[in-house]
C-alpha cells in the first residue's frame, strides 16, 4: 500500500501520481516530463519523506 501507518504518502509515491494528474490535463510531454525530472531530482536532495 502507498501509505505509512501514520497515513502519510510517501513522496516517491506521490510524484507519480502527480504526474499522472498533469498528464490528464493536458499538459505539454515536454511539460511533464520538466516537472518528472525536476520532481526526481528534488526528492534526490531531500530523501523520501511523508507527506500530507
């Protein structure tokens, strides 16, 4: 399951999800794919923390 027992998200879990809203609306490949990579490397820097 996506979420912790506290009922966080985790956020390599949520960049997915995310994306997959983005990509609903309509946005630019090239605009997704900026945030995806932008997205990834931010939680690089910050480590996967709980979310909400």
């Amino acid at each position: 399951m996506n979420h912790s027992p506290s009922g966080s998200l985790l956020l390599s879990k949520a960049i997915p999800g995310f994306i997959n809203y983005k990509t609903t609306e309509g946005l630019a490949l090239r605009t997704i794919d900026s945030h995806e990579r932008l997205l990834n490397k931010w939680l690089e820097h910050i480590g996967d923390q709980e979310i909400g």
